[in-house]
C-alpha cells in the first residue's frame, strides 16, 4: 500500500500523478488499484459518488469486481450515487461524471483500476471561502472508513481487479 499527496492538480496534465505514473518508482511498484479521494468533505450529508470507469455509466461494464465491493464494503450506509442500472441495493443512479480532471485519469491511461470518491463541486469551489469549518466531519471520517475497508480487502488478494477494458476481472474468492 502506498499513500501518495500529489501536488500540481489543476495544471493541464495533472502534473504530481503524471510524473509519478511515468517514474521508475512506479515502474517497480506495478500497482493494482488507486484509490483517489478528492473533495469528500462537503456534499449532501450521506451521498459519495464513486468513479470507477471513464464515464460512471461504463462503472459496472469495466470494473465488476470493484463496482460489488463498494456495495458490498458499505457499511456506513453512505448514499452511493451512480449511472448504471444494474447497481447494486444501496446505490442509486443519478450521478453522471468522470474522473478526466483528477489524478486518477493518469492512473487510467495506464490501465490501472481506479476508484475516484467524491463528494460534488460546491459553490466555495477553488475559493478562498472554501475553510475547514464547512466541513463534515463525521461524513469524511465514514468516507475513510469505506476506503480503508476496501483497501484492505485488496490488500489481503481476497478480491483481485485486473484492469482490461474488455471488462475482465478476477475474484479469487
């Protein structure tokens, strides 16, 4: 597991996560899955969205695997809103996006599984009156919670994506 804070985001290529998907450290590491949290502190109380493919409504398609975990490893009843009609119970569909502006598209272009949790762009956005007040809290402690959960079954190989965008992925429960 590596945990990475890169800087340079809002430049054209996103350059922290460019240069480190080009670097030979990251050659050597031959990551799995990123899992990118970007602006999860606001939003409606109990919604996430969650990105798992270039376009949410492909989430399913491309990533099955990834896409019945966060169902399966959402415990915090956070509300999960998502495109695809095949959802499963606790997610619902209203949430059209991509992840092209976050450092995940780097990690995407490399064929590298991605889940993107974000919670909306707000009307403080990129502005100075975007503080830590405004801020939920508790929402982004339970966010963290559902990530960790996640990570750890990767990390324990129990569920394995393999990153193919002819949808094919390995469970090896």
């Amino acid at each position: 597991i590596v945990i990475c804070f890169f800087g340079a985001e809002e430049t054209p290529r996103m350059e922290g996560s460019y240069y480190f998907v080009k670097s030979d450290y990251m050659r050597r590491l031959v990551p799995v899955v990123l899992i990118n949290f970007d602006m999860v502190g606001r939003g409606g109380r109990d919604t996430l969205s969650v990105l798992g493919a270039r376009h949410n409504s492909a989430f399913e398609r491309e990533s099955p695997t990834l896409f019945r975990l966060v169902g399966d490893m959402n415990t915090e009843r956070l509300v999960i809103v998502n495109t695809d009609s095949t959802a499963p119970d606790g997610i619902i569909n209203k949430f059209t996006g991509s992840f092209g502006r976050t450092d995940s598209w780097n990690f995407y272009l490399r064929d590298i599984s991605v889940l993107f949790f974000f919670t909306g762009i707000h009307v403080d956005y990129h502005l100075p009156a975007d503080t830590a007040e405004k801020l939920d809290y508790e929402k982004l402690a339970r966010i963290a919670r559902l990530g960790f959960r996640i990570g750890l079954r990767l990390a324990a190989n129990d569920v394995w994506p393999v990153i193919n965008r002819d949808s094919v992925y390995v469970d090896l429960r």
